[in-house]
C-alpha cells in the first residue's frame, strides 16, 4: 500500500490532495538551502533561492498547485524538448535522427569535450547544448523570428496563449553565453550546423528565454503524456511517434548528468532547466491500487536553487518524494 493514498478512489476531491501537497512543497521548500541560482546567465542570479513551487494537471481534470506557483520564470534547456519536436514534424524523424543521436552523453549539459575526443558523427542527443544547437540550426526560416514562430504556433497551440520571450534574460544570455558560442563555433567547423552560426545562436537564446508557469508546464506535460493529444478536446497537437521519442529522450537524457539516477528513483520522462524549471509526463499506467492520475498527469516545477548538475534541488527531492508516494514511475 503505497503511503499517503491509502484512502484514495475516484470520488476524492480535489482538496483532499491538495492538503498532501501543499504539506510537501512546506516540508521541501526548507531543501532551497542546500542549492544555489544559476550564475552564468546574470539575470538569473536575481531569482529567490527559496521560491518552490509546483502544478500538477490530470487526464481526470484534477488539477493542483501549491507553493510559488504564480512566478514566470524562462524555460531555458526545456526548450530543447519543444525545438526537438518541432523539428520532427518539420523535417520528419528519419530526418532528424540522421542529425543527432538519442544516446545519454554522461557528461555536463555544455560539454564539447565528447564531441572532440570521441569524433562523433553527430551529437549524442538533442538535449544537451551541442545538440539542441544543432537542432536549433535545421529549424526553417530565414530569421531567429521565422524560426521560433513554429514553436509559439504549437505553444499556443498547448496553453491557449501566446507566450513571450523575456527580453532581459535573452539579453543577458546572448551578451554572457561564451561557452554556447564556443560550441557554436565548434559545430560549425565540424560540419553539423545546417544554417548561419549567428542566426542560430540568436534562435536559441531567443528559445530558452521563452517565459513560462508551473501551470505552462504541467498542461505541456499532460499533452506529452497523452502521447501528443489534448485530453480536453481529443486534437492530436503532436504526432503520438513524435511525443513517445521526445518522452524517451526525457526520461533517459532529460536531467543532465543526472539523468540515470533520476530515472531510477523517480522514473517519470522529465526535462529541467537551469532557472530552476522542471517539466514532467507521467504517462497512464496499471496498478492494483486505486491511486491519484493512474490516467496519467503533467507536472511544473519551479525551484531556481540548483545542484550541481544544474537540476533545482528541492524540485527533484519534491518530485521524488510525489512519484514515491503515488507511484507515478513508469517502471
């Protein structure tokens, strides 16, 4: 019997989880000490180190949030999720795949050092830097503008609105980001850009600096979980072949170098981003109990203290523990 849903079924109301959940984000919000913000992008370094907030949206309808949930925040490398995506349905797979490599890196999220040392033919997956700027690179369009517009068309598409790009963080992460130009640069040598290095940069600081709520990211995360169909209205928003490999880089690639123990402990397909935003799809799964989103949910985290693999440190620990105790893992 799984703790915390002993008395669960289907009549349960909504505030009886939300009593659970907003004791969890209390007891971990105490966590945001153990971490610290993102220094290398200087507006990020404004963040609250001890905002913790989180939006969970099931298939059922139930919806919860609790704690800073209300905070916009850019969804930086979660972002490499959405132009992996719309890439797929640009190009096709095949295309894409040809191109970059859904294989874990096990290095840091802005190494180039695998690239050089093991001569790679193309990236090891569209998730890391080097690879999401390759991708970012085969995107259609003339300008960083034509480019993104796409990806807005299918975020409308998902929320209902038009999101927008936080100008100031795109500004500090275009003026500060050495290491994504350095490479830039390095892809372009080795041949794997398909398009201008600078338009490309320009795309992809412009894409991580697309802000965003716990509430965006949960919605996107039922959408995925539901293999690419809106639950609320039955329209397949994303090819479901498209959604299932995108869900599987998640869950293998998804958390940086932490990807492999995240799968192990927590086992749900979910991306993160260094201003402390994660995404998650628990996809609809079998069990003998009668527990909360067996239909399967999306989750929005916002944490902007980091660990040193760059993952909000109180948003993993509180994802963990909700998996635990609902048996969200896939496995």
């Amino acid at each position: 019997m799984v703790q915390g849903v002993a008395n669960w079924n289907t009549e349960q109301t909504e505030e009886w989880l939300q009593s659970y959940v907003e004791d969890w984000v209390s007891f971990y919000q105490k966590h945001t000490s153990d971490g610290k913000v993102a220094s290398y992008i200087p507006v990020l370094q404004e963040a609250d180190p001890d905002d913790l907030g989180i939006s969970i949206i099931g298939k059922n309808g139930i919806s919860i949030r609790a704690g800073d949930s209300d905070i916009p925040f850019t969804i930086q490398s979660i972002s490499k999720v959405l132009s992996f995506i719309v890439a797929c349905m640009e190009r096709g797979v095949s295309y894409m795949l040809d191109r970059v490599d859904v294989e874990p890196a096990g290095e840091a999220f802005n190494s180039i050092m695998h690239l050089e040392m093991k001569q790679l033919k193309k990236p090891f997956n569209p998730l890391i830097n080097a690879g999401a700027i390759t991708v970012t690179s085969i995107l259609e369009g003339r300008t960083s503008d034509e480019r993104l517009r796409p990806m807005f068309d299918l975020l409308e598409k998902m929320l209902g609105y038009r999101p927008k790009i936080n100008v100031d963080v795109y500004e500090s992460e275009r003026d500060s980001s050495m290491r994504n130009r350095a490479i830039g640069y390095y892809l372009l040598e080795i041949g794997f850009l398909e398009s201008d290095l600078n338009i490309t940069l320009e795309t992809y600081f412009k894409q991580c600096s697309i802000e965003a709520t716990v509430d965006d990211l949960a919605r996107i995360g039922l959408i995925l979980a539901n293999d690419g169909v809106n639950p609320d209205t039955d329209e397949e928003i994303i090819p479901r072949q498209v959604a299932r490999i995108a869900k599987a880089l998640m869950l293998t690639c998804g958390m940086y170098d932490a990807s492999g123990k995240f799968a192990t402990y927590v086992g749900i397909p979910a991306k993160s981003g260094v201003s402390g935003g994660i995404i998650a799809a628990a996809p609809p799964r079998v069990r003998d109990e009668d527990l909360p989103f067996l239909e399967g949910c999306g989750i929005g985290v916002y944490g902007p203290a980091l660990d040193d693999r760059g993952n909000s440190i109180a948003g993993i620990r509180l994802l963990r523990h909700i998996a635990k105790q609902w048996d969200l893992s896939i496995f």
